[in-house]
C-alpha cells in the first residue's frame, strides 16, 4: 500500500497537552448518540486550538479512559468545539451522563484533515452514512464558508431511519438553509413511511439523481465500511478516478502515537496517516475487509 505523506496537520501524539473542556449544551440527535458542544476552560487554550475539517480528538472521560471521537463543529469556530458521540461501550456510555458543566479533557487535533484545497476549483460531493456524517460536518461548514472555490457542493445523506438522521431535527429549515447557501441536499432513509418527504433506501441511491461530472468532482465519503465500499463502487462505475475519492477510516484506536497497533492498517497507522486516505491508498483493505 502506498501510503501518501501526511502534511503539516500531523502531530506528534505525545507531544499534545490535555487541555479541559467544559460541556456547554447537549443536542440528541438520535436514540443513541449526542452532539456535546464545548469550550476549552483556559483562554491561552482557546487562543491556542484550531483544527482542520475530518480531525479528531482524543476525548478522555475522567476516571474512565480516552477514545478519539472526530470534531463535528466548524473550523472557522475552534473555541466552539462539538463531538457527536455514539454510545458504543465502556467509555463512550459515560457520555449520556454528562451535565451541562461538567469537565472533560481533550488532546488534539490529530489526524489527516479532509482535502479542502485539492478539491477547490471543481465540484465537491460529500458522502455520508450514518455517524459518519458527524467527520464530514466541518467539511460541509468549510466548503459553505469558501463558496467561491467550489463549482458545485453536492452532500448526500444515508441513514436507517429518520430518527437516525444526524444534525437535522428541522430537516425542511436545514435543506432550506444549505439551498440557499449553495449546496445540494439529497437525503434518503432505508427505511421510513410515506410521510418522509425525501429518497427511500441507501446511500448509493442518491448518485442518479445528483447528476454528478465525474471529471470534475471530488468525493469525500464516510460511513460503515461496507456503505464506503459501495459508494466508492458507485463513484468508480460513474468514471471518477481513485486518486479523486477519499476516504475516512475509524478503526479502533487507543494511543493516538502510531505505537499501539491498535488502528493499523497495513503498513498504515490510522492514528497518524489517517483517518483520511485516498480511496487508492486504502482500496485493497476496504475491499477484503470481513464486515
Ligand atoms: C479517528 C476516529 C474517529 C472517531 N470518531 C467518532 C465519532 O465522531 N463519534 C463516535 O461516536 N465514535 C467515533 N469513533 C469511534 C469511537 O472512538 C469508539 O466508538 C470508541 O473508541 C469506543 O470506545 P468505548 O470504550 O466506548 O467502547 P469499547 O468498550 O472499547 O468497545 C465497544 C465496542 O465497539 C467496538 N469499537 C471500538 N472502537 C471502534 C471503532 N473505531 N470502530 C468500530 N468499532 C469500534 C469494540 O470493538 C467493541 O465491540 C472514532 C474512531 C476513530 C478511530
């Protein structure tokens, strides 16, 4: 596998403080996973912090342990920072338990960013599933504020069902809002009755009606692995190149340092050379993975 070099945005694990966040507002946005905004408490942290969009944190839930959970807020607000959070297991369940006020420490940013800048000049699709919308959101909100660098923004949405629908509790004012922004809105559920008013099924179903110029588009794609597996196939049938699609893998991670092993992948260390890769980098792992 050959791993491109990651740039500038890559940080020596250990060599990043624990800063502490204080929990400002809590969204739920489904039945298992929340968005907690927060600021960092010291303002020498808040002056110091910025991140770039498809970054993570390791959060650290005192008295529990640290996990890295991606930020889902806006660049251009660093001291405004959210993660959306699944419940999932022993440290991730302590979230739900979380107060407006209570404290949490987070080390960061790490990790390849989303490539803002290698996509400007041509259109922009962003491809989300699931929780994996929460890595693309800063994506979104980057592109949104640097409109003129983009032909067209295009996001296309998958979840299982309306309620698992992330960041959309007013789906019309949100559709509305990004409409007049600029950008493209495609939604779809797997499953839902007649009253949901956009597509029915996966992900994969938004491509037709996108209309899509695959010598100009860029893709960004995020979700379970088989849904990136099969948007990738999707994007590759339509024409667009490998070197064009990227792609965020979260794989199980503990140290953050390119030391565990825990997120490897191949020679790559997820931690350090990702989460982002080109879909050419990673194509042979995503492929033969066992899901
Ligand atoms: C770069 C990166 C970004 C992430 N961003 C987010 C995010 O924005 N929001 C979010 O909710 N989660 C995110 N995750 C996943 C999150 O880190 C894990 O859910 C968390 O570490 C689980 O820890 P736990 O102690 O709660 O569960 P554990 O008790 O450790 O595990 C519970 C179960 O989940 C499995 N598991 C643990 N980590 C992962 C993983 N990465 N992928 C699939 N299964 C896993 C375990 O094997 C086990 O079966 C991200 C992971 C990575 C690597």
């Amino acid at each position: 596998m050959n791993v491109v070099a990651p740039d500038l945005h890559r940080e020596r694990a250990e060599a990043v403080p624990m800063r502490i966040a204080v929990v400002r507002r809590i969204v739920q946005e489904t039945p298992d996973t929340a968005t907690y905004w927060m600021n960092l408490r010291r303002r020498a942290d808040r002056l110091a912090y910025s991140f770039a969009p498809g970054q993570f944190n390791m959060v650290y839930v005192f008295g529990a342990g640290e996990v890295p959970i991606s930020i889902s807020s806006d660049p251009a607000r660093p001291t405004c920072l959210a993660h959306t959070v699944r419940a999932t297991g022993r440290v991730t369940n302590l979230f739900p338990s979380l107060s407006l006020g209570d404290e949490i420490g987070v080390r960061g940013p790490f990790g390849r960013p989303w490539p803002m800048r290698e996509a400007a000049g041509g259109d922009l699709v962003i491809v989300a599933g699931g929780l994996g919308f929460a890595p693309v959101r800063p994506a979104l909100y980057a592109a949104m504020r640097n409109r003129a660098h983009y032909r067209r923004v295009i996001i296309m949405v998958g979840a299982r069902g309306p309620q698992h629908m992330l960041f959309a509790r007013r789906l019309g004012t949100w559709t509305h809002t990004l409409r007049a922004r600029g950008v493209e809105p495609h939604l779809t559920v797997d499953i839902a009755d007649d009253a949901w008013p956009y597509g029915h099924g996966v992900v994969t179903t938004l491509f037709d009606p996108a209309h899509l110029d695959p010598r100009m588009t860029t893709a960004f794609v995020c979700g379970p692995e088989i849904m990136m597996r099969f948007a990738v196939h999707e994007l590759l049938e339509r024409g667009m190149g490998t070197h064009r699609i990227y792609v965020s893998m979260e794989r199980n991670m503990q140290c953050a340092a390119r030391m565990c092993g825990h997120c490897q992948l191949g020679p790559a260390f997820v931690c350090a050379d990702g989460p982002v890769f080109r879909y050419d980098e990673v194509a042979e792992l995503l492929e033969e993975e066992e899901l």
